[in-house]
C-alpha cells in the first residue's frame, strides 16, 4: 500500500520484485501475485504515473466521499477497483475490514508516504516497523518524514518502538521494530 505521492513517484511499480521474491512467496503459501493499494483521499492521483503502466498486478485505489468524480472517472481506466470509506478522511477500520473480507488481505506492508504512514500510526493500526537508514542526509522544514501529518509534539505521546533486528547491507542500516509492545526483547544482529 502507498499514499498517492509515493505511488507517483518515478520508478515505483510495487511490483513483485523478481524470481526471488516469488519464490519466497510461494514457499511462505502466499497468492502469486498481490495487491498494488494506493491511498488518496481527494483522488489526486495522477493517472499517466509509471505505476500504472505495469497491469500485471491488480491496482485498488482507496479513497473518500470529497474525491470529485471528474478526477475517479479518469482513474477507474487505470485502476481496478476503487472504493470509498469515509467523507473526508479514510475510515481505516472499514477500508481494512473490507480488503480483508473482499480481497483476503491478512498482512499489508504500507510503503508510505508519511502522510499515510502517520494515519495508519494514529490509528494504533501499525504492528512492526522496518526502518532502513541510508548514508545520506536531507532535512529542512519541507523534508518529508516517516510520519507526517500533524505530528507527535513530545516524547510523552511518542509511539514505543521496541527494537526486533537489525543488520548493516551495503552501506545501509536495516532496523525492524515491534509497535507498542510491553515486552522487552533485545535487538539481535545479524550480518
């Protein structure tokens, strides 16, 4: 799942990842192929976004009542399905009670953006996180951010992470957490 600026981003197909990653979802007893969600809200996806160039997975968009029609007639051509849950903000609880009845989704990795990562964190709807750190730095005001929207103003309403694995690949820090979790775990390495 993807927030609408991810998915628009150049490159991003959410594809299955290759022969690898198929068979690690074939011996795991997943389907073949999974669902591409992307979440926007007013549907401002943009319609001719290299996502939607690749149609051998099927595409679900997510949205609200406020989304024009002008702008769910143009995409209902490029998605296969679209669904509304909520007025003018997603109701989580219905959009997931729905994938997981219509579609079977029983485990869904969120992709971001911040925006859809926040909400999916203030909703308490996050169980692990899986945080990779690149040797490179960006900030400012404007920097995106694992969660965006409104934010978490101090450590007395910050989310506990509990800290699951972590490994160095290449350069990069891979990092898994549990969310809210009361037990205490220590963090393994691996290499």
């Amino acid at each position: 799942m993807a927030g609408a600026r991810t998915a628009e981003s150049s490159n991003v197909t959410m594809g299955i990842g290759g022969k690898k990653y198929a068979a690690l979802r074939k011996k795991n007893k997943l389907r073949p192929e999974h669902l591409r969600i992307l979440v926007s809200g007013s549907g401002s996806l943009n319609s001719r976004a290299d996502i939607f160039k690749d149609r051998s997975l099927p595409i679900l968009l997510l949205t609200t009542a406020k989304a024009p029609a002008i702008r769910l007639k143009a995409l209902k051509s490029v998605v296969d399905e679209i669904a509304v849950f909520g007025e003018k903000t997603v109701d989580w609880l219905k959009a997931l009670d729905w994938l997981y009845r219509k579609h079977q989704v029983k485990h869904l990795l969120c992709e971001g953006g911040g925006g859809l990562n926040a909400e999916l964190f203030r909703h308490g709807l996050v169980n692990e996180l899986y945080l990779t750190i690149a040797p490179v730095l960006i900030g400012g005001r404007k920097a995106p951010t694992l969660a965006d929207g409104t934010g978490i103003h101090s450590l007395e309403k910050a989310i506990p992470l509990l800290p699951l694995k972590w490994q160095i690949r290449k350069g990069e820090l891979f990092a898994r957490f549990q969310v809210n979790s009361g037990n205490s775990v220590p963090a393994t390495r691996s290499r």
